[in-house]
C-alpha cells in the first residue's frame, strides 16, 4: 500500500502506531477560491511504476506464472487531468486518448500475463466490492488466485466536485461523527492485495463474508434512517455465518458529512443496540481515498488491532469512539464498512490470521 502515511504499509503502521499523522498540501476550491486539504502520497512515481511496483511486492521478486490468476482493478479515477493534458497538446480530445479503467486493465493484464481482468467503479465500494467479487469468482472456482488493485489519484473532476458540494472540510480537522463536522478530507492511495482459497507463506487475514447493494430511494445518498446500511450488515453478517453479538470491533465508514454520518449512526445502533463493540475510524489517517478506502482502510486495520488510535473528541461523538487507543484480540471478528456516493453499500466480515488459524 502507498498513501499519504507512508510508501508501503510497513510505514503506514509506523505512523498510526505513533500517532504521526499525515501532512495535507491543498488544492484550490474554483467557486469560492479558497483552499481545500488533499492527502497525497509523496515520491515521483508514475501511475504504471506505482502499480508495478505494488504488483512486485505483492507477488514476490519472482512470481510465477499468473494464467490462474484474476486481476481486478477497483477505483473512481478516470485520470481527467491527464486526458486535459492529452487533449491540449493534441488540439482536441480523441478516444484513444482514453485512460478508462478498461484500458488500464487490459494493459496491466498484458503486461503481467494475468488470466483475464476485471473493473469496478461503484463509488466508495469500488475495492470492498472487489474483494467480494474476488472471493465470489474464488468459491465458484473460476480461478485459482485474484489480485486487487485499488488506487485513486489527483483528480480536479473529484476534488472541484466535492468541494462545489460542500463535502470537503474547510479547516482539514478530520473528524467523523463530530456534531460539528465540517466535511471530508480527500486522499491519494494505491494498494494490493491478493485472495485465494489456499492461504499463502504469510496469510494477512480472512474474508469470512460480506454484502453489498444499491439503496434506490436517492440518487446521491443511503437512507438517514440507518434502514438500508442495518440491512447491508445484517447481510453481511448471515453471509458470514456469524451474529451481531459476535462482532468484535466495527470500522465505520466515517466520511465526516452530515447525511452520511447520520446515517450510518443510525444504521449501526439499529444493528447493535446500545450494546455497540469497540469502533474505530480510520479516515483522518489516510484521508478519504474514494474507490481504494475498501482495500487501503482494511490493511490498515487488521495490522493494528494491538494499537488502534484513539479520538480526541470521542465525548461527543455521534457513536461511542475510543477515547484511549484500543487493544482488540487478533481473533476477534471484524466488521468493516463501506458506503459509497449513489447508495452503494458494503460490508465486509473480516478477521486476522494468526499463527493458529490460517
């Protein structure tokens, strides 16, 4: 993974684990011509040399053969400001200009000599939903093995986008379920992960379950009254096999906007009860990284469980946030949710391998 915490997740951990968190340059919201924070990952990797680079470590300096393996690449960045550059310099815009998730997959694909490649942009969801469509091509035995490559870069279209909607924080304090919120903090990321039925050298952790689907009763947003995003968990717990009381930590997903963060207050009290498990929001660390926060959030979160960070304003939190660091078991089945602009929803019923359990 590389984020604004750091070029790879080693890093990343260092950071949270010390509580450092990452510097935000800033962009410049047109409308109102002020400045909006941007977490960006620093270095001056190329998009392709990112995602090489990430495929290398994730496979190993010599991968083999990769004919049963399915890569599938989940974002929401089309790369605008490339195709603006393109098109300028070529005095117009042509289709072969286009830098579609498509395209990138297929040049990936070729590259590496994948087995065949797939694309998700559902918004927030895009990655979430990758690891459960890879797991769903897994247990159908389609393939052997399958890759996720998630990633969101700069992108004027998104940064103006949610600026002109109000969504992205003025004072950069980034602080989900806060009653005085101001909005998100958007960040850049990379990140991989590869699935398979067989457990690798060095298992990260299981995906036991998961669900996701599209509230229709609104074009932009999920239901405030937490119906849709209770119903998304419930699902996600059934598929699991597992139950509420069960749960042993919960990773909203915490966008830090007003409707959102209702919504999901209310989806998870309806879940839990006033018997809610620990939670824990990972947002202000890495910044909200739009399609990849599926992947990027979960690798955070299954390598801290020993020192998850705290909230300085948990005493007035919409949800009951930690107000000391938390120390939650490496055996306790986790609950990480994602939901996304439109009203695609996800959750993922996740937990870490430890030495006794592959």
């Amino acid at each position: 993974m590389h984020s604004a915490l750091g070029a790879d997740l080693c890093t990343a951990n260092e950071a949270l684990r010390t509580g450092v968190l990452p510097h935000a340059a800033s962009f410049t919201l047109n409308e109102l011509q002020e400045p909006r924070p941007y977490l960006s990952v620093a270095g001056g990797e190329s998009r392709d040399e990112h995602f090489d680079r990430l495929i290398r470590e994730t496979l190993g300096e010599a991968p083999t053969a990769l004919d049963d393996c399915l890569l599938i690449v989940a974002s929401t960045s089309l790369d605008i400001d490339e195709l603006e550059v393109l098109a300028e310099q070529s005095g117009g815009f042509h289709p072969d200009h286009s830098t579609s998730l498509d395209l990138i997959a297929e040049q990936l694909s070729k590259r590496w000599g994948f087995a065949a490649a797939f694309t998700l942009n559902t918004a927030c969801t895009s990655a979430a939903n990758g690891l459960l469509y890879g797991a769903r091509m897994l247990g159908a035995d389609l393939y052997r093995r399958v890759l996720v490559l998630a990633f969101e870069t700069p992108s004027a279209i998104a940064q103006q986008g949610f600026g002109a909607l109000g969504l992205v924080s003025p004072s950069g304090d980034y602080r989900p379920f806060h009653p005085q919120r101001d909005g998100l903090v958007l960040g850049e990321a990379y990140a991989t992960a590869l699935l398979s039925l067989q457990p690798g050298p060095a298992p990260l952790a299981r995906l036991l379950g998961g669900f996701s689907a599209c509230d229709t009763s609104n074009l932009t947003t999920t239901r405030e009254d937490g119906s849709h995003i209770e119903w998304v968990m419930r699902e996600a717990l059934r598929s699991a096999d597992v139950s509420a009381e069960q749960i042993g930590l919960v990773k909203p997903h915490g966008t830090a906007t007003g409707a959102n963060d209702r919504a999901e207050s209310n989806g998870v009290r309806l879940l839990f009860g006033e018997a809610l498990p620990p939670l824990c929001v990972l947002k202000p660390w890495l910044g909200h990284t739009l399609g990849a926060c599926g992947l990027t959030e979960t690798l955070l979160l299954v390598e801290n469980l020993a020192h998850l960070p705290a909230c300085d304003y948990a005493t007035e939190a919409l949800l009951p946030l930690p107000a000391e660091p938390l120390a939650i078991s490496e055996d306790s089945l986790l609950l990480a949710n994602f939901f996304g602009f439109g009203g695609n929803n996800a959750s993922l019923v996740l937990q870490r391998c430890t030495g006794d359990a592959p």
